[in-house]
C-alpha cells in the first residue's frame, strides 16, 4: 500500500487529523520565508501522540542549509526523516548522512528532492543515480521560478520512461488532489506521495474533508 505523506503542516489540530486519517509522515517546512514555514515546530511535535512518533513519521524539509543547522533541528524537534528540496549535491548528502548516523544512530532518513520537466532534471552534474546516501527520493514539478513545491503537476509520463533506472524507494509530488491521485498512483506506482496545498481550504490550514478523501484515494488505489 501507498504511503502518503501530508506536508506543510502549520498547527496540531491537522496534524492529528492526518494521523487520525492513515497519514505515514507529517512534513513541516523548516525554509524560513516561505509560506508554510513555523517557528514553532518543536511545540507542535511534542503534542502529537506517541504512536506518530513511534511509526517514524516525522519530516522536516530543508533546502540549502548548512548540515549542522539539519543535524541541531533534527534533535531538537525529533524528526525521522530530513528531506532536501534545493540543489544539494551528493557530497553534501554523504556528509550528513554521516553527522546523522553520528548524532542519532541509523533511524534518520534521507529524501532528496528532484525536480521533473521533461525529463528528471540533475542537480548541475549530478544525476539522481549519483544519490547514493539518500534513503529515497522525492519527485516533484520544475518551475523557473519557484524553488520549492509548486503545486504544479508534472508529466508523469517523463518519469515513467525512466523509472527503470531509480533503484530506491520514491514518493511524488506535484498537483496532486483527492481528484487525481488514484490515477497518479495507479501509472506511477510509486513508494508514496506527497500533498500540501492540494488538501487545503486556505494556505497552511488543511481541510478536514479534503485530508480524508486524499488519504483514502491514494491508498485505495
């Protein structure tokens, strides 16, 4: 079955409900300057109950940032998996990988973020192949001007053609709704997949409706 991880999550009470609906994973944006981006993460993780923790479905995303701020948010906020949406390279990923396994032991995951147009697009010139200290990978839809997710959908089909070559588990991204993501899952076939703003009623607040039949869709695919 599907995972589905629900991200942009701002407050407790979506958090709650998403677990409460069959969630795998709560992300939460830690890219000061955009929209869903809270202070106060800490506070709402410690609220949640301990059977989320236990599941290992805590998420933080990062982009760009200096691997000792990831390894510090990592511990203070107890996250699981650390998920990379800027250009960082493999270099960077094998380094944190070891600061992590270091500072927390081998529980830490980590999602590194490529972004699709008409093909999987590298990160200068490294592929997604080139990843090897990444646990899995996130596919989600290019935008010149937006460089962290778009809401947008991608062709699935630019990444069908080459889902051959990907050797590790991968949630996508980009547009997905409650509408469509039965026959996103159903093409694709991926590990998971990754909603914000197609379950929300306003910019970071979710909809109760919207978070259940998303849920609901994507594992019953």
């Amino acid at each position: 079955m599907v995972k589905v991880k629900i991200c942009g999550i701002t407050n407790v009470e979506d958090a709650l409900l998403a677990f409460e609906y069959g969630a795998d994973l709560l992300g939460f944006i830690f890219v000061k300057g955009t929209p869903r981006y809270v202070e106060n993460v800490s506070d709402i993780i410690k609220d949640l109950p301990a059977e989320l923790k236990d599941k290992g479905g805590i998420a933080g995303v990062f982009r760009d940032e200096k691997p000792e701020v990831v390894v510090e948010t990592v511990a203070r906020c107890g996250l699981d998996h650390v998920q990379l949406h800027g250009e960082e390279s493999p270099d960077y990923c094998r380094a944190l990988k070891e600061a992590l396994l270091e500072g927390h032991g081998p529980g830490v995951r980590i999602m590194k973020t490529f972004k699709v147009k008409e093909k999987i697009l590298p990160h200068g010139s490294c592929a997604f192949g080139d990843y090897e200290d990444a646990d899995y990978f996130l596919f989600d839809t290019f935008h010149p001007g937006l460089p962290g997710g778009t809401g947008l959908r991608f062709d699935r089909e630019a990444l069908i053609r080459e889902k051959d070559k990907i050797k590790k588990p991968f949630f996508i991204a980009g547009g997905l709704t409650p509408g469509n993501v039965s026959e996103a899952v159903r093409a694709v076939r991926p590990h998971g997949v990754d909603v914000s703003s197609g379950v929300e009623r306003s910019p970071g607040k979710k909809g109760r409706d919207l978070l259940k039949e998303f849920i609901e869709n994507a594992k019953n695919a």
